[in-house]
C-alpha cells in the first residue's frame, strides 16, 4: 500500500469538500479512526451515560454486564459502516445514494445534520458544566450564567476554529486528547479506590420487594440500550473521517478499528458506573436528582478537581470536533453552493446561538437528549439497509452516479423512481417510524407503543431489527435495475432488467425495465 509522503500540515485548512477524496490525499490509517472515533466519545458525556444503570437501581456486577453487552453489540452493528469512506472516498451521506436513490440520500445527511448537532450541544453543555463546576472547588469560581456563558462560548469557538481546519487538525487534536483524558479518567483510580465498594447491591434482589424486582429486567435491558445508543450514534459520521483511508485498505482492518474504539470506551464508561455507586452511596441527594455532575464533585478528593477540569476541556473538544466537523461537511452536501468551511461557519454559529438559547431562554437541556433518542433510532434502520445494500452490490458502487446529486445532475445508475428508490425508503420509513412507536423515555417521551413490553425501551431493537428483516424481503421481491450492481452482478438477491439512465443536467425520461434478469 502506497500512502503519499507529501501530507498536508494540520494546520493547513483543509481544501476538500464533499467530492471523492483523490487516492493521492488518502494518507489516513485505521489507527487514525480509532483516535477519532475513541476520542469523539470518551468524554463526560459518555461518563453521564455510564452512571445510567447504577441510576436505573442495577448492582455494580448487574450494570457493568449491561455495560458490557451495550457496547459490544453497538460495536458490531457499527463496524461496517466504516467501510464506506475507504470504498468510495466519499462520505457515509453521499454513498447513500447508492440505496435510497440520488434524492433519497438526502435522509442520511439529516440525520447526520441532526445527530451531529444534537451531540455537539450535549457536549459543550455537559463539559461546560464539568469546567465550571471543577474550578468553582478548585478556585472557588461561582457557578453562575455569566462563567456558565464563558465556558460554554469559549468551548464553542475552540470546536468551530479546529472544524474549520478540518480533518487533520482534528485528527491530531484527538491523537492528543485520546492519550490524556484516557490517562485522567485511569487516575482516577487513586481517586476513587478506598471509596468504591464493588458489591454495590443497587435497588433489586432478596431484600426489595416483587413489585421491585419485577422491574430488573426492564432496567437491565433499558441500561443496555442506552449503552448501545452510543455507537450506534456515530453511524452516519464513520465515513467523514474513513474516507481518507486508502482503498486497498483490508475493510477487515477499518471495521476492527471502529470496534476497538468502541471497546476502549468501556473507560469513560466504568468511570461512569465506579463513580455512580460512590455517589448513591456517599452523596445520595445528587444521585435522586440525577446530577451526576454535581455528585461526582462532591464525592471527589480535592486533588482531582483539577483533572476533571482537564476531562471537561479535552474530552468536550474531542467530542464537538467530531460532531460538528460531520455537520458542516453534510451541510455542504445538501447545499453545493457552500463550501465545507463556508457551510461549517454557519451551521457553528446556528448551533452556538442555539446552545444559548437552548440553555439559559428554554432550558432544553434535557429535551435535547431526548431528541438524540429520536434521532438515533431512525438513524439505526438506516445503517442496516447501508449495510445490507453493501453486502448485496458486493461493495461495488459508481462514483459519478453517487455524485449526480452534489453536481445538480439527474439520472445514472442510482436514479431509480425520480431519484428516490421507493424499496429502501419505504423499508427505512416503516422500521423508523415503529421504532419511535416503541420509544419509552419516561418523563420525557412514550411511543404509543412504548409500554408494550412491561416499560422496556425497544425502540432500537426494533427498528434495527424490522429493517434487517424487510429489506431483503423488499429487495427479492422488487429486485434492484441489473446496472445497480457491479460486473459480477448482485449477492442473493436478484436483479431486474438494466435501466441505463444517462447522467444529464436535466432530468431524464424514466425508462421500463423489459423484465427480470
């Protein structure tokens, strides 16, 4: 494998948009995703989500297994959304033309625009907050709006100038932050050692009552899900950074790149749990009111103080960088007439006005995690039939016919029905909309679906699971135009007669396939 020499310095803003990243450029190494997709979560936001099933009443053992089987299950279904960027040299949005259709991509770079919007909020308040509230025991800072406001603008306007750069400098912003906040959260092991007591019992067991225990296995399941939400997340993201990747690449090595990464934020995640037990033991009012924030302080010897500072700043760069870089690149896509730089500009300042608004006019804090459930469970099917569609094309695709959208062209191989491929979009829209069906969030969202299994949140599950069920039926019994495949023709599935759609700056006739091949 041949990987130019003449890389570009990080601080050299990045000259590519949303077209095919040229082999020459393609320097990246699976080791550089995982410093991107380990450094984007290993964060507080993720400490947050960790102490999620110590909150729901599991036992230390009970949660840190819930913990396990989230992450590795997520893990799994996230890996092979890896492959796309080193295919195509394109990212994850765009390659979705090849199954939804040329207008049908449109559904992956909205959800890529939401998620990535929603998460970079969660992040600036989640470490802004941490910072704040770190240096207010450290120095005594007061915990106002005012020093909330500077933390959160100075947060903000670090993530948007390292986006800008682009891909490079956040790649060595993370090859940074990976090292330090892993090593800042592992020292909190002298921290937390005397006070962690790892035969925490949590709410169930021999002691509680049957009405108790019979909510084990909805908690059990519950905390999983919420663990698994956290891969799945950076499904739509994977391809903005693994399109640097070279080609010739083994996807064997990409996809074990994105896994690990996956695995090592068992960190941020164990330091979530550890902690959380402290904080039911030690500072329970904090635990009742779900401030983890706020308890992990109270419970923190002096001496940490100033490394949960550093967390907050290291890991919320690491995060907002991965988030909004994604936003400002998928922006680009949907409106050409941006560049990357010019659409990462407006979109970082539409979200910093909204993280003010969001905070201190309406206090959405909460209704934005909420909204990030949403997102992610419409986000799931939608990988499914990436991969799926991945597996049946034999991992080919036609770079000009991915791209007729960007150009503002009509027709090629992916064109379908006027741009859209009515299989994968009504297959992605069925699964999506039972999944929030399924939704159970309580006090904040019930699907009306959602208390059908005994307040578990299926949500996931089932939308992951109607998508990978229906949409290989989908494809055999309305096969795909033959010239949607490559040379050796699709893998179990058949195909229909070729369409043969030229690429016009009109859009073109439809054409009737003569029969099924």
């Amino acid at each position: 494998m041949t990987i130019n020499s003449d890389v570009p310095a990080a601080t050299e803003v990045e000259k590519h948009g949303i077209e095919p990243i040229p082999a020459e450029d393609r320097s990246a190494r699976p080791l550089d995703l995982f410093r991107l997709v380990f450094g984007g979560a290993n964060t507080f936001a993720t400490v947050v989500l960790g102490s999620f099933p110590i909150l729901f009443g599991l036992s230390f053992k009970d949660a840190l297994l819930a913990t396990l089987l989230g992450v590795v299950a997520g893990g799994l279904v996230l890996a092979p959304m890896a492959v796309f960027g080193p295919t195509n040299g394109m990212n994850n949005a765009v390659s979705s033309s090849g199954h939804l259709g040329v207008h049908g991509r449109v559904v992956g770079s909205f959800l890529s625009l939401l998620t990535a919007f929603a998460f970079f909020s969660i992040s600036v308040w989640s470490s802004g907050d941490a910072l704040v509230g770190g240096a207010n025991r450290l120095i005594g800072v007061p915990q106002n709006p005012v020093t909330l406001s500077i933390a959160y603008g100075v947060f903000a306007l670090l993530i948007l100038t390292v986006c800008i750069y682009g891909f490079r400098f956040m790649l060595l912003v993370n090859k940074i932050a990976v090292v330090a906040a892993s090593l800042l959260f592992l020292l909190g092991i002298f921290a937390f050692a005397g006070a962690f007591d790892p035969s925490y019992a949590g709410m169930f067991g021999p002691a509680a009552d049957a009405a108790t225990n019979a909510l084990f296995w909805p908690s059990f399941i519950g905390s999983a899900l919420i663990v698994m939400s956290n891969p799945v997340s950076f499904g739509a993201f994977l391809g903005d950074w693994s399109r640097y990747i070279p080609a010739e690449t083994p996807k064997i090595r990409v996809m074990a790149a994105t896994f690990f990464a996956q695995i090592a934020t068992l960190i941020p995640f164990g330091f979530g749990l550890v902690t959380a037990t402290i904080i039911a033991t030690e500072a329970p009012a904090f635990f009742e009111s779900s401030d983890y924030v706020g308890g992990l302080l109270a419970v923190s010897p002096a001496w940490y103080f100033l490394p949960v500072c550093l967390i907050a700043l290291i890991g919320g760069m690491s995060t907002g960088t991965t988030a909004l870089y994604g936003t400002g690149l998928d922006f680009s896509s949907v409106f050409p007439r941006f560049s990357r730089v010019q659409a990462t500009i407006f979109i970082g300042a539409i979200a910093i006005v909204f993280i003010f608004v969001g905070k201190f006019a309406f206090n959405v804090v909460q209704s934005i995690s909420t909204f990030a459930v949403l997102i992610i469970t419409c986000t799931a099917p939608w990988m499914i039939i990436m991969m799926i569609g991945y597996v049946v094309r034999r991992g080919w695709y036609h770079a000009d016919s991915l791209q007729v959208f960007n150009r503002r062209q009509s027709g090629g191989k992916y064109w379908f029905n006027h741009g859209w491929n009515w299989r994968a979009m009504g297959v992605w829209i069925l699964a999506a909309v039972m999944g929030i069906l399924f939704v159970n969030i309580p006090g904040q969202f019930t699907g009306s679906l959602g208390d059908l299994a005994a307040g578990v949140d299926l949500s996931i599950p089932v939308s992951i699971g109607l998508a990978a069920v229906l949409y290989p039926l989908v494809l055999w019994l309305f096969p795909e135009p033959a010239d949607a495949f490559g040379p050796a023709g699709p893998r179990f599935v058949r195909a229909a007669a070729a369409r043969n759609v030229p690429i016009t700056s009109e859009e073109p006739a439809e054409q009737v396939p003569a029969g099924i091949s």
